[in-house]
C-alpha cells in the first residue's frame, strides 16, 4: 500500500506535466483534462497496490482518456435529447471521440504547447506564472497562493479567469508560427526566471515553499532546453540559474540574514550546479552572439571562478555589464555596471558613473550602492546620508537589519550629525 | 471565430499629423481591407468621425438623457475598428501587427459574442 502510495506520488511529480499536455490537447480544456487526471490518480491509488503497471505514465494517460471518452459520450447523449435551438449552442469544441480513444497518439511537444500556452502575453502575467506552476509543474492552488503571499482564494480566482480567457478568446493551443516566436519565447523566459526569482528572493517564514520554487524554475529551464535545443537563450537562461542557484546555501545566515557576495563561504557554494552551468553556458556562446540571459550567466561564472571576493575579475564584468546595458538599456544594469566599474578601477571612477544616472532615486539599492563607495572613499556623512536614504526605501526587513548595522559600523567611525534621528 | 478590432489613437496627435503620415494610414488600411476581403476574412469594418461630433444617450429609467460628447473624456478615443473572422487569438495578433494604430495608439481585441439565430 505505501509502496503504491510512493510510486503515485513519484509519477505524479515527474509525469503529470506530460500527462496534462496531451490531455489539454485532446480535450482542448485545462478544466476538463485536469479533472481527467486528478481522476486516473484516484484509480491509481485505488488498483496499484495489487501491481504497479510496467509503464505508469502511460497507464494514467490511457485511464484519463477513457474518462474522457466517457464523459464526451455521456454529453453527446445529452444533447441528442435536447431540442435543436439548444443543441446549436453547444461549444465551439468537439473533440474527435476516435483521437480520444486512440492511446498510441502523443505528441512530443505537447508540453511545449502548453508551455506557449500558459505564457501568452494576452494572459496576465501573475496569471501566466501561476497557470505555469499548476499545469506543467502539478502544484495545488495552495501551494501558489502560499508561495506568492496570496489568499488561496485570490490565486484560484486567477486560475479560473486565465483558463476563462483562453476559451473565450481562443488562445491557441500551439507553438506560435516563426514570425511571433521571438517575442513569444521571451515571454515564456521570463516567466521561468520569475518563478525562480520569486523562490530565491525567499526569506522568512515561507522559505521552504518558496525555495521550492527555485527547484521548479531550474526544472522549467531544463525542460525549455530539452524541448527547443539550439536556442542558445534557453540554455543561457538555464546557465544564469544554475550559477545563480549554486550560491543559495552561502547567500543567508540560518537567521535568514543576508549575505553579500562579496562575505559568503564560497565552501558552501554547490560545485555540481556551477560545473552543470558553466558547461550550459559554453554551450550556448558556441551557438552565435549572446543575449541577455547568456550576458548574466557570464557574469555569475566569472563570480562562481573566482577563487576569492578579492580575486574576482572585475574588469570582465564590467565589461559584460556595458555589452548588456546595450541591449538592455536600463538604469539598474547600468547601476551594476558602475558598481563593477568601481571594484575593478576604483571607488571614484564608479561613483563618478553613478552619479549620472537618473530614475534609480527611489530605488534603495542605488543609495545602498553609493553608500558604500561613499564609506570607501571615507567621505563619511555623505555615506551616512546615503544609508539613511536607502534605510528609509527599503521595504524588506532582511535588507533593513542589513542596512543599519552598516549605518552603525561607519557611526562608530565618526560622530553622528547632530540632527541624526 | 469573429473578433471585433476597436483601433484606439490620440485625436490630438492625428489632427497634428502631416498629409503623408494620414496617406500613409490611409494606404495601410486600404492593403488590410483588401487582404482580408481576398482571404474571406473581413466581416465589417469602419472609421469614426472625431468625439467632437459624438452624442451620448444614457436611459435613465426609461427617459432618454442626451449629452454632449463621448461615453468617457480620456486621452485616447475610439478611432474605427475592423471585424474580421479569425481562428484563433495568434491569427487575430498577426492581423492587428499589420494595421495602423493612428497616433500612437493601441488595437484592442475583443472575442464576440456567439448570438443564437
């Protein structure tokens, strides 16, 4: 019984994303198919523990289809019996009862239509994030709605409005056609690494959860590899959280302080995660000019080489930030950039870059930033203006404690101004 | 499945536009009218006078009250729209890329309703 227990549960975790693909396709329904298969499950709990089947996705697959093959018929009965104006409204979707019952038919990339699906930009994106999480990578309403700080029933609301739409606009069940897909394949990016972002962001109380986040992302972002090889974009992608990934155990204290880069124990660092992203980056700068994602993974590996904060290249980096403030020209990369600027040529040199920029001034990083090269070119008050700017945007309390023990260290170092609250 | 167009553009920036910017506008329109019209696609299709000439008429139990101007003040108005016949959302995408959004502005696309008979 608990051996049955056990594989259900296993399958359900490596193949309901699969499974749910090809349903949606059959049925053209994420309600239907979903149902479909959380009904299968059921019987396998019920008839495993006298025999595993040989191949149990294959077998959840087939038992959903004839749950559906009934149900469809169950509907065409019903209509039969009702008058002819009634019948003329029925749904748009039929699905053929003879595909449903052939089991022999599954497509390679279901998922990766559902992928596009999920992630169409006519979706709303916290919607798109969240139809992604419950499809493709099987978590209940519950366990988004807790991971994104939401009320369970805000999250379903979500779900119900996002499949709503697909519906009655008719997103289409495809991989978008060569003239949409670059825009498109973006938008699935991004999803990816905001679910990751959102789980690496993680401090507090609801870490677990949200750490499991970063699990799904990195899942996502092999499986976008698998399905589409040769964009170099998703194996840049894939590289940037592997890297990204590897610093997760060092980038916090069991408190849940935060730990700058620049302080953590690189022994801690996972060295199978940087070698796998490494090896995915290399792979992708064989295949053209770099993007984006592959212009940070660059800068992760060079990070994830270094054999000390110190001992960083820096010059490289900055480098790297100036080819992707070209091609993504916004002030936080360009903030970054000067922060790089500053540690290979000096604090001077990057606060001369950071004072021209324009729009970071409600952003407390940039203050945090500056503070910092402030302290180091010992221009002291400035620096504690700065942190106290910075103390006063923060929103989050890690980076709060963070900020005023900065404030007290150079506090100690000279007198406060009188004026200090 | 027929999906209705509603082309939304600044009247401001299109009374300021030159004869070749509207002759332009005016040709791209033309090239979509003609292209759906060929492939079985165009529905109906129409431009608008500006808000200046639009009359508002709420019921108000039962008593027409008419106004002055269009059903909202904002900074972009209802310009014209297209309905075309499309097989899904990707279609209806791929047929607003090729239309001019009139100073500026935007394509809203809006499934419609099935209406029985």
């Amino acid at each position: 019984m608990e051996q049955a227990r056990s594989a259900v549960e296993t399958i359900f975790r490596q193949e309901s994303g699969r499974i749910i693909a090809t349903l949606i396709r059959l049925t053209g329904s994420f309600d239907l198919a979903e149902e479909a298969m959380q009904d299968a499950f059921a019987s396998a709990l019920a008839q495993w523990p006298s025999g595993i089947p040989v191949n149990p996705g294959a077998w959840i697959t087939a038992v959903a289809q004839r749950k559906l093959v009934d149900h469809f018929r169950r509907e065409r009965t019903r209509l039969e019996k009702q008058p002819e104006l009634e019948r003329q409204r029925q749904p748009f979707f039929q699905p053929e009862l003879a595909t449903l019952e052939d089991t022999s038919v599954t497509v390679a990339d279901d998922r990766l239509r559902l992928i596009f699906t999920c992630c169409h930009p006519a979706i709303n994106p916290a919607a798109q994030v969240a139809l992604t999480l419950r499809t493709l990578c099987g978590l209940s309403t519950a366990e988004i709605a807790h991971a994104f700080l939401v009320p369970e029933a805000t999250m379903a609301q979500r779900l119900v409005r996002a499949k709503g739409k697909i519906q009655a606009a008719r997103i289409p069940y495809q991989v978008p056609p060569r003239h949409q897909l670059g825009p498109r394949l973006a938008s699935v990016q991004a999803v990816v690494y905001l679910v990751f972002n959102e789980g690496y962001s993680a401090a507090g109380g609801a870490s677990l959860i949200r750490s499991a986040l970063a699990d799904e992302a990195i899942r996502l972002g092999r499986l976008l590899c698998e399905l589409m090889p040769g964009e170099p974009e998703n194996l840049g992608l894939l590289a940037l959280l592997l890297l990204q990934d590897s610093r997760r155990a060092a980038r916090t204290t069991p408190s849940g302080d935060l730990i700058l880069l620049d302080h953590q124990d690189r022994a801690l660092w996972n060295r199978a995660r940087i070698d796998e992203g490494l090896a995915t980056l290399r792979a992708a700068l064989g295949l053209g000019p770099p993007g984006p994602y592959q212009l940070q993974a660059a800068i992760a590996a060079l990070h994830a080489e270094a054999p000390t904060a110190a001992g960083t290249d820096w010059a490289q980096i900055a480098a790297l930030y100036g080819e992707l403030l070209r091609i993504v020209p916004t002030p936080v990369v360009a903030l970054n950039r000067a922060v790089a600027v500053a540690m290979s040529n000096g604090p001077a040199a990057g606060l001369l870059l950071m004072d021209r920029l324009e729009g970071l001034e409600s952003f407390h990083l940039f203050h945090a930033a500056r503070a910092d090269l402030l302290r180091r070119l010992h221009r002291t008050e400035e620096a504690a203006a700065a942190y106290r700017t910075a103390l006063d945007l923060a929103g989050n309390a890690v980076e709060r404690r963070f900020l005023e023990r900065r404030l007290s260290e150079i506090g100690s170092e000279t007198s406060k101004p009188p004026e200090a609250k | 499945m027929q999906y209705m167009f509603l082309i939304y553009g600044s009247e401001a920036a299109i009374a300021a536009s030159t004869e070749s910017e509207m002759a332009e506008s005016v040709a791209r329109n033309q090239a979509v009218i003609e292209k759906a019209s060929a492939e079985g696609a165009l529905v109906g299709v129409g431009a608008l006078l500006s808000t200046s000439n639009a009359t508002t008429v709420r019921l108000e139990r039962g008593i027409a009250l008419t106004t002055d101007g269009p059903f909202a003040e904002t900074k972009e108005q209802l310009g014209g729209y297209y309905i075309l016949e499309c097989k899904d959302l990707d279609e209806a995408i791929a047929w607003a890329e090729q239309m001019p959004a009139c100073g500026g502005g935007c394509i809203e696309i809006r499934p419609m309703m099935e209406l029985p008979g």
